[in-house]
C-alpha cells in the first residue's frame, strides 16, 4: 500500500450519477481547478484523507457512457485511463453509478474493469431504493462483476466512511475482467494482438488499435507499430458492434439474478411532474415563469448589500486620500486603486443570486427539462438540443460555454453554437447592465408586483437569446457544411438540491468571475490612472490656463476646483486617446470619457464601469468627496447640452451596444483554439461589434 504517500485516483461516471456530489463529499473545499495539458477542458481535482496514513488525490473525469469517444471530453477519460505517463494516471478507479439506470452504468465499468485496474463499483443514490421499489443482492452482485461493491447516498453523506475504508484495501482487489470479449468476438484475430502487443493488456491493446486517431500520447514507435498491425476498418467497426451486444448480454444475465425493480412499490412523482414541465404549453410557461423570478430576485436581494459595498469603496477612497501622507501613491490608491476593485466588487452580490439560481436549477434536474423542451425549436436553428447546454451555460460565461459545445458531435452544429454563444447575456454583462439600469430605469412596480427594474433586465437577457437564435438560422443557411446529428438527451432524477453542491458551485464560479475579472480590472486601473494623471503641457498648468479665462471669475472655490480637474483630465494622455476616437462614437451618443471605457472594457465587459470610475475619481477635485460609482455615474453633465450625460436615450444605447458587441478577448481567444482558425473569431468580432454600433446609433438617435 503507498501508506504515507499520494495516491491518484480516477473517478468516473455518466452523466447525471451524482458524481459531482461525491467529489465533493471527499474533497470538501480542498479543490483545485485547471486544464488538462494542451487544451482547455477543466481539470478537478481534490486531495482527500483516506486514512491517518492515505491521502489521495482525486480527479473527476468528465462524465461519459463509454471509453468509446464520440467528444472530446470522452476522449480525455479515455487518454487519461490509457496513458501511464500522465501524472493523473490513476493508482484504483472509482466507478459511480446511479441505482435506477444500473444497466447502462454497468457497461462503462465493465470496460473499466476489463482494463484491469483496481476498480469499485459505488452504486449512489442508494436512499431512494424503497421509494423506487428496487432491491439489490449485493453479495451476489460483488461475485458476479468479481468487485468490491458500495452503496452510498452522496447528498446525505450515507457510505462515504465505508468506501475509504475499501479504498485501503484496493491492492487487494480483483482485476480480473468481467468477461473475455475475444472469446465471443475472433479468438484468433485476437490472440494476433496479444503476440503483437504482449506489454499491454488484451484490452487495453484493442483500445489503442481502436482509438488510435483519438490518442495523442502515443510514441512515434508505437504509432507505427499499430499502423502496421493495420485491421481492416470495416472489420474494427464489426467487432465493435459485437463487443456492445455482448457486454449488454452479461450485464442483462447479471442484473437478471441480482436487480430488481417493484413497481407496485414505488412512490415516484417523475412522470407527473414530467407530463406538467415538459408540456408543450405549461412546460414554457414555468420556464419563463423561472426566468422571471430570477431577474426579480438580482435586483431586489442585491440591492442592499450592493449599496453597502458602493458606500464602503467610497469611504475607503475618502479615507485613502485623507489619511496618507498627499503624493502620486496616495493618488494612485484612492483614484485607481480602490475605484477599480469597488467597480468588480459591488456586483458581487448579483452575480452569486445569478450563480445560486443555476446551480440550484441543475441540481434539481430541472435544468435537463428545459433542454428537452428546448430541443424542437432548436433544430429549426440549424441546432440540436445539446446547443442548449452551451447556451444556458453562457449566462455565466462564454468562455466554458463554448468549451461546452465541445459535446456536440456534429462540426456544423457545434460551430454555429460556438459562433452565436456570445449574444447570450453573460455575467460579465451583469455589472453594466445593473447599474446603467439603475440610472435610467425608474424603482417602480408593474402591477404592484414586478419591479420595472427586473422586467428590464430579463428583456436584456431574452434579447441576447434572440439575437443567438437569429444568427444561427444565417449562420446555417450560409455555411455550407453536411451535417448529420442525432440527439439523446438523459433525464436524471428529480431530487432536492444539495446544499453542499450549491454552495460550491456558487463560491468556485463567483471566486473565479471575481479573481479573474479582478486582475485584468486592478491592471487596466492603474494604466487608466497613470494615463489621466499625466499629459501635455496644458495638463500641467491646467490651474493658470484655467484662472486667467474671464469665465472663471468670482466662481466658487469648489466650482473653479472643479473646472481646472475637468480641464486636467481633458488635456491628459487618456484624454486626448479620447478626443481622438470621439467623432466615430459621438452618433451613438458618447463621450470620450465613455469612449475610453468602451476601449478598456475590450479586455472584459465589466471593465466598463471600473474604468469609469477611474476616470471619475481622477476628474474629482481633492475636496470634494469621491461618492460611490453610481452617484459619479448619475452626476456626471454633457457642457453642450447641461442634460445628465447618463440620460434614458445614452442608458439604452449602451444597454444595446453591450447586448450586441463581442467586448472580450478572452471569448476571442478561446473561439481561435476551438476553432483552430483566426477565421472564425475576427467573423465573430466584426460582425458583432458592426451590429452594436448600428443598434446602438439607431437607438440614441430615436431616443433623444
């Protein structure tokens, strides 16, 4: 036993078996997420003590029904079962399965156990079995699948202890395979890859003979040796199609003798709620009902909590300014600092009730309704079903959501969904959209019960889901690509939400929203405060070009004070950047100062308000009090024309541009790497940032 030392440990699963749920019960919150090398999937892993003496490190493989790929992501368990020269190679193998759908769990495990690693067959769920009037004869089931058997309730914490325990003990596992394929397939063809590849395992050989094409850790010298093995593909294709019949005919045998469901028995809720939330009419209803709800609950619970964190960045900036010791760092702290972080901050109320809706929505299984119900109207957009997935999951963020797509089979469909991902309103957008609509949209009520303020906001989302919709139906009559897909869609288990998972999902994603965003925001406020706190020679002597204008006479100190920051900031390096760019927004009703944010805000989205709040800062004159984002923002006055420069006709503008534009470099980089095209995400770029500017322009015009 590797007492004292790391033991790897490959957990595996189809979708929807709790899987999740039982990394997380082992893991707690001593996780850790990254990519696996030379792509951009997640990478989970967690350190668990398994014993005073054991730890180990576990990593959840992406959910799959076979070690056959079809996607990417069932290629990465494949590779990571196969190649002994990854550092996650695993040391035991925990296969998790879902008690009502044991038959189809059962064929993945069988591949498992056929490759002869220690494995443990953990069925979850096991709390529901008298509800579902399933029995188990567990004895008989360990004997047949010649496997250590547990059951466990991952959302109750039920097993848990007792799988460690046999997890202690797994160098004493059978790794005997389940059955002998080739005996049932071609013993002599083979018995030929045994003496072809005698350091291998019978089926781990047939696996890399098999999946070749989709192994990229393979040496040059083996590679040459399985071209020159070189079956016939046609016969491969044959053997494959028995090895599926036979497994299906041992684990029919298996389940025959030890499984069985009483129907009489069960209590089960499913398909009456099923027949309500996936009806034609009813089941649309309740979505758009969901989605109400929602954008009610991001504005009216984070409110509060939004306006306690304004105020609190503003006194810190106060404080800063007049509690250190006056100089350029003391500036660079109280004007870009702060100002920067409180512009990421203050939304983190909002984006966490944006994360609890969703995490809580898939855990429940609702979240698969909604794909089913979603599917027709899909594939009238040159799209399957399985693009909802991406699409609902770009509400959080483009970037995992076009690496979502990746579990689209079909290149064109999957290509349209990576192209349309983002018009889908994202979380990024969320701060920009939060406090634009706070400006311009009154706190009232639509009869008595919506706030004007949430109506607002779920129009914004259901315009970017429209918008995706529509370039997918241009994007699958322009592109000319043969497709040919095939839609399969499980429909887990109704089941309260799991308190522990929530929580995680809420922490990991608000964490990595807030620590990403925040060091490209901290970045691009200290460039953007070095940039408007130095300039030409005006900039320099902006006090006596300012006192020696006839204008200024007998004007209040705070007002002069005023004046002379506002012609400082004008005559700075970031604002004649720009003066410069002002004649190409102006028809869209902006100003350089929006102009600048608007540049910023390329890095990410939510950069905006960060950047504006900068540039507020700096402008403000040393007596007069910072005041929070949103009061610089509703304060700020067009000299033209002496009207609010936040007014309804510039808040929708905006409000539109950032509905339609691309704004993310990030998004752009990960299309070029799905894409391996610079193609596709210039495509994106252009078309997108035309259709904002034009949306944009069109509506400030009509507006004002």
């Amino acid at each position: 036993m590797k007492s004292n030392s790391l033991l790897n440990i490959a957990l595996v699963g189809n979708p929807n078996t709790g899987k999740t749920s039982l990394f997380n019960q082992l893991t707690g919150l001593n996780q850790k997420v990254g990519n696996y090398p030379g792509i951009t999937v997640d990478k989970k892993q967690g350190k668990c003590k398994i014993s005073e003496h054991l730890t180990a490190e576990i990593t959840d493989l992406p959910g799959t029904y076979s070690i056959n790929p079809t996607t990417l992501d069932e290629t990465i368990v494949l590779e990571t079962l196969l190649n002994e020269n990854n550092d996650s190679f695993p040391d035991l193998v925990i296969v998790v399965a879902e008690v009502e759908n044991l038959k189809r769990n059962l064929f993945l495990f069988s591949q498992i156990k056929d490759l002869q690693f220690p494995s443990i067959l953990v069925i979850n769920m096991s709390d529901q079995m008298v509800r579902k009037g399933i029995t188990i004869d567990i004895d008989a089931l360990k004997k047949e699948l010649k496997s250590e058997i547990i059951l466990i309730s991952a959302r109750k914490n039920l097993g848990i202890d007792a799988l460690k325990r046999e997890i202690e003990n797994y160098e004493n596992w059978n790794t005997e395979p389940i059955a002998n394929i080739s005996d049932k397939i071609d013993s002599v063809f083979f018995e030929t890859i045994i003496s072809t590849f005698p350091e291998f395992s019978l089926y781990k050989s047939w696996l890399l003979i098999t999946q070749q094409k989709n192994l990229d850790f393979l040496s040059a010298k083996l590679n040459n040796k399985i071209t020159e093995f070189n079956p016939d593909s046609e016969k491969i294709k044959k053997y494959q199609h028995k090895e599926t019949i036979y497994r299906y005919q041992i684990i029919n045998e298996i389940l025959k003798k030890t499984y069985s469901v009483d129907k009489n028995e069960a209590t089960d809720l499913r398909s009456k709620l099923d027949k309500i939330l996936t009806h034609k009419i009813y089941g649309y209803i309740i979505f758009f009902g969901v989605l109400m709800v929602i954008f009610q609950s991001i504005f009216e619970w984070a409110s509060l909590p939004m306006d306690l964190i304004d105020s609190l960045f503003a006194n810190l900036s106060e404080l800063a300014k007049t509690n250190l010791p006056k100089g350029t760092f003391t500036n660079l702290i109280a004007e870009g600092v702060i100002p920067g972080i409180g512009g990421i901050v203050i939304f983190i109320p909002q984006i966490a009730i944006l994360f609890l809706f969703i995490a809580t929505l898939e855990e429940t299984g609702y979240m698969s309704r909604v794909v089913f119900l979603m599917d027709k109207i899909m594939r009238k957009f040159g799209m399957s079903g399985k693009s909802i997935i991406p699409l609902i999951s770009g509400t959080a963020c483009a970037i995992p959501a076009i690496m979502a797509s990746r579990n689209i089979s079909d290149w064109k469909e999957r290509l349209i969904t990576i192209l349309v991902i983002p018009f889908t309103t994202c979380s990024a957008r969320l701060p920009v959209y939060a406090i634009l609509i706070a400006l311009i949209i009154p706190d009232e009520r639509v009869f008595g019960i919506f706030s004007m303020q949430g109506l607002t906001l779920m129009g914004l989302y259901l315009l970017g889901f429209a918008a995706a919709i529509s370039s997918a139906i241009l994007l699958h009559n322009v592109l000319k690509i043969k497709t040919q897909s095939l839609f399969v869609i499980e429909m887990p288990n109704y089941k309260l939400p799991s308190i522990k998972n929530v929580f995680f999902e809420v922490v990991e994603k608000t964490k990595a929203f807030i620590f990403g965003a925040g060091k490209i925001i901290l970045a691009l406020s200290i460039i953007l405060w070095f940039l408007a706190s130095n300039g030409s020679e005006k900039f320099k002597n902006a006090t006596e070009f300012v006192t020696t204008q006839e204008s200024v006479n007998n004007l209040p100190e705070n007002v002069l004070n005023k004046k002379i920051a506002s012609y400082r900031l004008e005559h700075s390096y970031i604002g004649i950047m720009g003066k410069v760019i002002e004649p190409v927004i102006k028809p869209m009703g902006y100003d350089w100062k929006i102009g600048i944010a608007l540049i910023s805000s390329f890095a990410a989205r939510e950069v905006f308000i960060g950047a504006l709040a900068t540039i507020y800062n700096v402008e403000s004159d040393s007596d007069e009090g910072p005041g929070t984002i949103k009061e610089r923002m509703a304060a700020e006055v067009d000299p033209v024309t002496g009207e609010k420069r936040f007014n309804f006709a510039t808040g929708m503008s905006l409000l539109l541009f950032y509905a339609f534009a691309m704004q993310c470099i990030g998004t752009l980089a990960i299309v070029k790497r799905e894409t391996k095209s610079w193609k596709w995400p210039i495509l994106q770029l252009t078309g997108m940032g035309a259709l904002a500017y034009i949306v944009a322009a069109i509506t400030f015009n009509i507006l004002s």
